[in-house]
C-alpha cells in the first residue's frame, strides 16, 4: 500500500506551521516557547554555574546538560511522571546534539543546565526540544558557533516525509521516523536516530531533504531571537 | 559580496562578512572565508575590523575588573565570594587583615566580613578556571547599608553612559552613593525611597539598553521637569558641536566599547569617594 497523500493535506516536505517565542520566562537566562503543529515544547537555560559531584567536571571545557521531562497532560493518555529510561535517553540526546554548536572551552569546569518540558506532544519531541533549548541558550547570551536545529524526517509507507505527526509515527504501513539535528551554517550533523527500516539511499535522500528544511526553521529562530530586540528601534 | 549592516541585530551562527578583507574582532569568530558571530547582539563594523556587542550573556571576568561581589561561604582561611560567576574566588585572611592582628585574642572573623556581606574588589588574575582577587587597592572594601540590583553585565555601559553622564545623572538626582561593578552588580546606597527609585532606573536601563532616547526616558522616570531635560539636551549638544547632530545623538546612545568604560569607572568613583569625605 502506498502513501500517497498526506493526513493534513500537506505536501511530503512541507513543514507544520511553528511559533517561536523567546525570554519567555523572566528567571531564566534565556528561555524559549517552540511549537511545531500540535508539539508544543518549553526550554529554560540556567548557568554557567558551578557543577557537582566535583568528579563529573572537565577542566578542559564545559558541560552541556540536559533536563528533558513531558507532563503528564501532554499525551492523550496520562502519561505517568518522572524520568523514565526514554526521559533519561532523550535528555543524554538532545544535551550531545546542543554540545558541538556551544563554545564550551570558555567555561571549564562549569555546567549549562538546559530545562526541557514537554507541554504538548504531537509527535517530534525531541527535535522540537532542540530547536528549543539551542534558541533559548542563544537567548542566553551564550557564546555559540551556530544554532542547532533539527527536523523529524520519515519513511511514511514508501514515501519520505518531513516533519512526521503522531498519526504518520503510527501509520500501519511501515514508518520510519529519523530524527536529525543541523547546524544550518556549516551542514554539520549534531544527532541522527533512526527508528524502523530504510535503504541506505532512502536515508541519504531523507538527510539532504532535511538539510534543506532545517533552513527554515533555522528562519524562524533567527526571527524570534531579533524580535526580542527589536521592538520599537527607531 | 555580502555584508552586515552597522548596528544590525545578530544572532550567533550569522555570517557577517565574507572574504579575507575583514578582521573578527569581539564575540566573533573565522570560519574558513566567513566572519561568523558568535553571540546574540549588535554588529558593528569600523572600518575593517567587525565585532559584536552582545545584548547579554554571563560575565566574563577580566584582570583590572572592580566588581561587586557577596560573602557566601566562610572558613578559618577566608572567605568565599560570589561575583556573579561560576568561580566562587577564595580571598585569605591573610591578605586582609596582618598576621600580627590575627593573633590578638579578641581577632574574630566575621567582625571583618561575615556571610551575606556586600564587597567591593579589583580582580587581579582571571584565568579559565582561577580567579584572584586583589586587597591592596583603595578600591578594596565591604559595602554597608545599602541594595544590591542586578542587570546583565554587558548593560554595564550603558548604566554609566557617555563620559560617565548617566551616572552622574542618577547621583545628582538621587544624591545616592552608587557603585557599578563590571559584573552587572549595582550598590545603591541613599534615602530608601532613593535607592528604590535608582533601582527602578537601572531596571529600565537594562530593559532598554539597545533603544535609543534612553536618558530622556531616564530623566522622565525620575521626574526631572521637562524644560531641564531639553537644556541638558541642547547643553550637551553644544559641548560636541563640532560633530553632526545626529551623528552625535546616535554615538550616545550606541553600546560603548570596552576600553572607554575603563578610562570613565575610576572617575565616577573617585567623585564618590570625595562626596563621602564632606
């Protein structure tokens, strides 16, 4: 059976409509509201600051590190709260895919918290929490070499499709959902997961379609954190 | 070619110019060809040299730096003091106080600086991971009676303004003492009602600090009748008549560069210090 038409009448590489926000939180050092069609995520960056237990720090460079948490309300069912083996996965995850684009040798010995939560999910989590918290460390004021984007490919029955939803991640046909992370600059991949079966040139076409799209939202990021400062500048 | 505009909102991963013909200069950084920035704030190109002003971020402390730092933790060697980085720098008693004034029986600690004290100090060594803080300096001391506001410590500048001008604006009006540290902390010392007042003031200077028109907002704020605000104006536009008016405005209201804020801090302190005196 073949997918020949998309749920929400989108095109295969088209992207859900995005909102971002920054300094949305006032005790934050930088803060971000990114949406993605139904996804919904909040990011909070705290720090530099000292890191503890002593042994986990690195006196070379900085640690990036990563809180990521979905609210019980924020699937259909009530997910259960608390940091389970996928929590604590996705959270080493989107901390590695942050980590390159930080210029963390300035801060050695050091921790960048990173809070992530989940307020709606619909599909995409992780790539929005990504987008999230690198728009809301640039936010921060931290020194960065790019910010990180990322987008959720598939394999949607035998099509390539960007920016999957929850009923595509379901889709009885066969789906194939590959997370990626950009650095939109240079093309550098910070994160690449894959979940299903794929050719090796389906992946291939699926990573140049996403390098693509990331620009995007790359767009909206750049637009949000201007707007925070631009305001009323004469 | 493509180019940065002067005074163009940034954000870190932007090419700001390309080609060899250009040199990186603050919070930025060369890619290949590519100047790229590395922090969110205003571009700023002179001549050949293109840097950004960041808008915020964490201090970065510097050698010569006087801050203003608070007690938190005490041992029998010193004490710990936080500047607002995440080096909590360790100032020994022996720097402080001489070793024969140790030694009296009634030498108690916590009489010189206890936890929760508000300091003033110059940073003498600031390396990745150590930082020294210095104690033979008149600028040396602990901070009574007074609040402690924090901002950014890149909004700095603008806190003290041109030649000093909107700190001496907020003393005159106030008639309260008033140290900036280069890390964003601000000691406010005055009538309560005062210091509550400036606090308000650098609050909004830190709001606006990128906007132009920042000390007539000021100035407003503080309920300085509006003809006074034009004079001082028209004052300051004479001083500097030399220059195009609207180059002149334009010059004020821009983030200054580090190093004209060095030149300007020790004077806006020293006319603090002669105040105190009287």
């Amino acid at each position: 059976m073949s997918y020949t038409k998309r749920v929400d009448g989108r095109a295969f590489d088209e992207l859900r409509p995005m909102s971002v926000k920054v300094g949305v939180l006032e005790n934050a050092l930088g803060s971000c509201l990114f949406q993605m069609g139904k996804t919904k995520v909040l990011a909070g960056v705290y720090g530099p600051r000292q890191l503890y237990p002593r042994f986990l720090r690195n006196p070379e460079k900085g640690t990036v590190r990563c809180f990521y948490n979905m609210y019980s309300f924020s699937v259909s069912d009530r997910k259960r709260p608390g940091p389970g083996r996928r929590e604590k996965e996705l959270s080493e995850k989107i901390a590695q895919a942050l980590e390159p684009a930080v210029m963390l040798e300035k801060f050695p010995d050091a921790v960048v918290d990173v809070f992530v939560e989940i307020i709606q999910a619909d599909a995409g989590t992780r790539c929005a929490s990504i987008c999230a918290a690198s728009t809301a460390l640039a936010d921060a004021g931290m020194p960065m070499k790019d910010i990180v984007s990322s987008v959720a490919m598939g394999k949607i029955g035998d099509k390539i499709c960007a920016d999957i939803d929850k009923y595509e991640e379901d889709y009885e046909g066969g789906a194939t959902d590959i997370p990626i992370a950009f650095m939109p600059r240079t093309g550098e991949i910070t994160l690449l997961q894959l979940d299903g079966e794929i050719s090796p040139e389906d992946l291939k076409k699926a990573i140049s379609v996403g390098r693509e799209k990331v620009k995007e939202i790359y767009e909206k990021q750049k637009e949000a954190l201007t707007a925070k400062y631009k305001g009323d500048k004469q | 070619m493509d180019m940065i505009k002067d005074k163009e909102i940034v954000v870190p991963g932007q090419v700001l110019a390309k080609g060899m013909d250009f040199i990186p200069s603050s919070a930025t950084f060369r890619d290949g060809e590519d100047i790229v920035a590395s922090r969110i704030g205003l571009a700023q190109v002179k001549g050949r040299v293109i840097q950004v002003i960041p808008l915020t971020g964490p201090y970065m402390p510097e050698v010569g730096d006087v801050v203003i730092g608070r007690i938190v933790d005490m041992n029998y060697n010193g004490w710990e003091i936080d500047i607002g980085h995440h080096i909590k720098p360790f100032l020994t008693v022996n720097d402080v106080v001489p070793k024969f004034k140790q030694r009296s029986s009634n030498f108690d600690m916590a009489r010189i600086f206890n936890i929760g004290d508000i300091i003033r100090v110059t940073i003498i060594k600031a390396a990745k991971n150590d930082i020294k803080l210095g104690t033979r300096d008149r600028t040396f001391g602990r901070l009574n009676n007074g609040i402690l506001v924090k901002i950014p410590s890149v909004k700095v500048p603008r806190v003290i303004g041109k030649k000093g001008s909107m700190i001496s604006l907020l003393k005159d009006f106030s008639g309260c003492r008033i140290f900036v540290g280069k890390n964003g902390w601000i000691w406010i010392s005055g009538d309560s009602d005062k210091e509550l007042m400036i606090e308000k003031a650098v609050k909004l200077i830190d709001k606006e600090a990128h906007k132009s028109g920042l000390t007539e907002k000021i100035q407003r704020l503080l309920g300085i009748p509006e003809e006074d605000i034009k004079r001082m104006k028209e004052s300051l536009l004479e001083e500097n008549s030399e220059e195009s008016v609207a180059d002149e405005i334009q010059k004020v209201e821009s983030a200054l560069p580090e190093e004209e804020i060095q030149e300007k801090k020790p004077k806006a302190k020293k006319t603090t210090k002669k105040g105190d005196k009287k």
